[in-house]
C-alpha cells in the first residue's frame, strides 16, 4: 500500500466497509439481522466517511472532535459484529475476521486521538507561557 500514512488508514476504513457491506448482503433477511444489517452498515461505512472529515478538519480541535466521532462509530460497529458472532450460525470466520481488522482499526484511530490530544494540550501550554 502506497501512499502517506493517512491514506493508507483511510483506504483500510474504505476497504472494512466495503467487508462490512459484502457480509451484511450475506446475513438472512431475517428481522433481527435486517435491523443490525441497518445499524452496522451505517457504523462502518460512517467510520470511512468521518475519517475523510476529519482529515479536511478546519482545526485541530476539529480534527480531534471528528477522530472521536471514528473512533465512536468503530466502537459501535465492534459490538454489531460480536452481536452477530453469536447470532449467526453461517460464516462465523468472515466475522471473526471483519471483527479483527475492526479492533486493529480502532487500537490504530485511538492511538492517533491519544497523540493529537497531546499535541494539542502541549500547544495549549506553550500558548500561555510568558
């Protein structure tokens, strides 16, 4: 994968959405899985959309606001995959693996959110010494 870092993490949200989608078309068009179906699609592909946001942020605060809202929407779509993996009896691997780049995805946008909140509160001091 080519590119600046920021690329290279945008096209893997791009990439777990598109994972994400491909899975969702497979569940059963059951209630239950229509209505995570709904809900997990939206996390994913928001989690893609937002990190393109917040590499366009006005300002660091905004980036950091926007980053958060990433982070949020992984967290979100964490708990729909492990919904799922015990709901959904067929391709329990394909989930286990979504699951996984999931988790990485979001260790990787929370240490980047940890490191922009510094960077911050270290200009933030600079700022008001004499």
């Amino acid at each position: 994968m080519e590119g600046s870092k920021t690329d290279q993490i945008e096209e893997r949200l791009i990439e777990f959405s598109i994972s994400v989608i491909k899975l969702a078309q497979c569940l059963p068009r059951t209630p239950p899985c229509r209505h995570i179906s709904v809900q997990i699609l939206r996390s994913s592909t928001g989690s893609a959309s937002n990190y393109a946001e917040a590499r366009g942020a006005e300002s660091r605060a905004d980036f950091i606001h926007k980053l958060g809202i990433v982070h949020k929407e992984l967290n979100e779509t964490t708990v729909w995959l492990r919904i799922l993996g015990k709901i959904v009896a067929e391709k329990p691997e394909r989930i286990v693996g979504i699951l996984a780049e999931n988790q990485e995805l979001c260790r990787i946008v929370g240490a980047s959110l940890k490191t922009a909140r510094e960077n911050l509160r270290a200009l933030e001091g600079k700022r008001e010494r004499p």
